[in-house]
C-alpha cells in the first residue's frame, strides 16, 4: 500500500516550509497508527509518502478506509485543507533488507498514482481476493492499460466515506447513503431531478441527451449521472473529460472515471469551470 498526502506542494506554499512539515507529520502518523491497528508494517516514508504491508487483502483494505477517517477526522485551518489518497494491490512481494520489491509492489504505486484526493483505489485482482462483505464495499471504475502490464487492469474505488467503522461499513444489505432521495440538476433556466422516478440522466451536445449543453468542448453524449442504491453518480463518456466541484474541495478532472456527488457543487463539461467560455451546471442534492 501506498499513501500520500495530496496537495502537498500547494500546503507548502500555503503554509511555509515549517508549518506544512509539521501538519504533513501529523497526517503520517496517523496513517502509521492506522497500519499497526491492522497488523500492519510500514516499511519507509519518503517525504510524505508512506509505504506499507498488511498480512492480508482484507487488513489493507480497512486500513485504509481507517487513514482516510482518521485524517479527515483532523481539524482543518489556515486555510489548508489535509487529505491522502490511497492504493494497495494484493499480490506476491519480494523482501530484502527491510523493503519490499516486485510486480505487486509497483501495481500498488500505480493504484496511488490513479487516486484522487480522498479516494482509495485498488485492482480488480485485488478485489476478487477480498472477503465478500469488504467486496460490497467497492465500485468498478474502470479498465485501464497500466504501464509495464501486457493486459488492462480493472480498476475499483473503495467506499469509506459514510463510516469510520469499515465493519458497520461494509456489512450491510441497505443502500450506503440514503439521507439523499433526489438531486436537481440546473443548467440556466432548465431544472431536471434525478432519483427513483428518473434514475439516469444524459448529458450532452446531442438532442437526444436529457439535458442538452451546446458547449463545443462537450461531446455528443458526455456523461450521464445516475441514481443507485440512494447514492447519486456521475459517469463520464467523453473525448475532453468533466470538470466536476463538490462542495469546498478542489476542482477534478474526471477521465471515463465517476465520482459520487453529494450536498452542492458544479459540473462543467470538456473545460474547466473557470474557463471564460464554460457552461455550467449545478447539483444540489436533498
């Protein structure tokens, strides 16, 4: 497993050299306490970057859900928001003197590299070998070709956001969030809600699209959002992506990826919404 804090270049301008170092250690050691709740090793940190193993799928898995918890659970301030992405891939590993090395070592460091801020991202491999109440727990994404792998990896989220408890998280039957049974769409003057009456919504240049945007950066069909199991998703399809804010976070990029979306934010499609020319859409969900 790999786990990083996200931002970091930005905390150290934001903050200075010495107050960003001393927040990126506060994070670290949480994620250390994390690791060894779980039985757990790490075996180096570089910079702010932790490297560990776990004696199983399933501890990887709830260690990380539990980094995530724990360093969103830290008191934000000055302005700088702390958050890690993860990856960890299960496979076979070379030791020697105290690292590790190998294919499942290097799979793992391209999991953190797909991550975003606040997400866990592991491989289809990974997760045929979970358990299967923590296999309910994660969402496919997407295949990818990774570099060094003759064939594409499927690529999965895990889902840690609604508890800190991974066991309360994953065991269940009811849907993971059902505080949310509608979300509105505006784009100008045009509103459409999506939810259990209308669970999937287009949208895109084409005028079949549910909601049609003329942006030319937009493709045809650009993505849709759908409604599943009480959460609310949006799936990209397109050639230029979609620029997606939720909340107070930061603007990302998503690439034939989806993202849960949740309270307020906007969507801006094939640019950024920043952009003088950008068209934008809001969500608010209730």
């Amino acid at each position: 497993m790999f786990a990083d804090v996200s931002g970091s270049t930005s905390l150290y301008e934001k903050l200075g050299d010495q107050r960003a170092l001393a927040a990126i250690e506060v994070v670290l050691s949480e994620l250390r306490k994390s690791t060894v709740l779980q039985n757990g090793h790490v075996v180096k940190t570089i910079g702010d970057e932790v490297m560990a193993v776990f004696p199983s799928v399933d501890a990887a898995m709830q260690a990380a859900c539990d980094m995530q918890s724990r360093v969103a659970a830290i008191p934000q301030g000055d302005n700088a928001r702390l958050a890690i992405r993860v990856g960890f891939h299960f496979g076979p590993a070379i030791e020697e003197k105290g690292d590790f090395f190998g294919d499942a070592v290097n799979t793992a460091a391209r999991m953190a590299g797909l991550a975003k801020s606040g997400q866990i991202i592991t491989s289809g491999q990974t997760v045929d070998a979970l358990s299967p109440l923590l296999k309910a727990s994660t969402r496919e994404i997407d295949a990818l070709q990774v570099k060094g792998k003759q064939d594409e990896i499927r690529i999965f989220e895990v889902i840690w956001h609604d508890s800190a408890d991974l066991t309360a998280m994953a065991d269940r039957d009811l849907p993971i969030n059902t505080s949310a049974s509608s979300l509105t769409l505006a784009y100008g003057a045009l509103s459409l809600k999506v939810g259990a009456e209308q669970k999937s919504v287009s949208i895109g240049r084409d005028a079949g699209c549910e909601l049609v945007v003329p942006d030319k950066m937009a493709s045809r069909v650009h993505c849709k959002i759908e409604y599943r199991r009480g959460n609310f998703f949006l799936v990209d399809q397109s050639t230029n992506g979609t620029y997606v804010t939720v909340g107070g976070d930061a603007e990302i990029l998503l690439k034939r990826e989806q993202i849960m979306l949740r309270g307020r934010g906007v969507i801006c499609l094939g640019h950024t919404a920043s952009s003088k020319d950008a068209e934008l859409l809001s969500f608010t969900s209730a």
